[in-house]
C-alpha cells in the first residue's frame, strides 16, 4: 500500500500541471454575442460581444472566422475630419485584465460575403483566434435590429421613444459611418 501513494501523488502532481496548462490557453473569455439579422439580399452583417482578458499580460485578437460568410474582418470604427470611419484591422490589442466591446456604432466584426440568410433566431458559429495560440469557439444567436435596441433598453421604449429600429441612435451612427475594406469602401 505505502508503493501506491507515492504514485498515486504523482499522478495528481501531473494531472494537476496538464490542468494548468490548459487553463492557460483559457484566459480570453466571451460573453453577450450576438450577430445581427440582415434583409433576405444583404451580404453583409457584423458579430458584437465583449472580450475579457483575465490574464495577467496582454493578448492580441488576431482573427476570426465562420462558415457563414466568406470573409470576417475585425473592424475598428475611429472619428476621423469629424466623420465616424471604419477600417479593418489585423488584430486589437486586449490589455491584461481589461474588456474589449465589440458593439453596434464601435468596433465589431464584419461579416462580408454572407454564405446563407442570417435570420433572427438563428445561430452562427464563430472561431476567435489570439496571439497566445487561444481559440474560442462561439456559437451566436441571430437577432433582429428590435432586438438589439431591447437588448441595450431592456424597459423598452418610453415617452415619446420610436420602437422603429432605424430611429436608434447606434443604428443612425452605423448608417452614416463609412467602411474601409482594402480599396472599396461601403458606406451605410
């Protein structure tokens, strides 16, 4: 008996370093996803959640990906001669223990060549790749621009406010802001 603890000491030792190291590769985490639903026609859309780094050193956000589209850019959205522009980025910088905010009217991920409908209710699965190695894998529910307004009011409209989705000032600020994607720009 006194041979198996030893062993058995061991093997907790070495379980206890292979958790370890996995939880390494752990330290990005993922919350509030979502992907907006565009019109039957529409080719392109964008993905918005919040990204917290609880590492203790900073982590790029290099990539990311989905079978739902034919390209997915990380956009940054900056005030440049008074005028809201986005322009793609090769990767964002999360600072140790901080939160990036992917959301509508900032920066977001684009979706850009849309390979099927992205109907509210529906779900897109996305990969997250950081400069550590780390790949989060999401999956993201679809949600209507209504959807997106309740979201960030969730008691609704009141006195006086317009439940029309165009009316939201982030979706005001989104249609006026000019996309830069290499040498064609879009602009909403």
């Amino acid at each position: 008996m006194p041979q198996l603890l030893p062993r058995a000491g061991l093997l907790s030792t070495l379980l206890t370093s292979l958790l370890c190291t996995t939880s390494a590769f752990a330290e990005v985490q993922a919350q509030d996803g979502y992907v907006r639903a565009v019109p039957p026609g529409h080719s392109i859309s964008a993905a918005y959640l919040t990204l917290h780094n609880n590492s203790a050193s900073p982590v790029q956000l290099d990539s990311a990906q989905t079978d739902s589209a034919g390209t997915t850019e990380l956009h940054q959205t900056r005030q440049q001669d008074g005028v809201m522009r986005m322009r793609a980025a090769q990767q964002v910088e999360i600072p140790a223990g901080a939160e990036y905010r992917l959301q509508p009217g900032g920066d977001h991920l684009m979706l850009i060549d849309l390979t099927q409908p992205l109907n509210a209710g529906d779900e897109v699965s996305l990969q997250l790749n950081f400069s550590d190695g780390q790949q989060l894998q999401l999956t993201l529910p679809v949600r209507s621009p209504m959807e997106e307004t309740h979201a960030a009011n969730p008691q609704g409209a009141s006195h006086g406010e317009s439940h029309d989705s165009t009316q939201d000032p982030a979706h005001k600020k989104a249609e006026s802001m000019t996309h830069s994607h290499g040498t064609e720009q879009h602009s909403h």
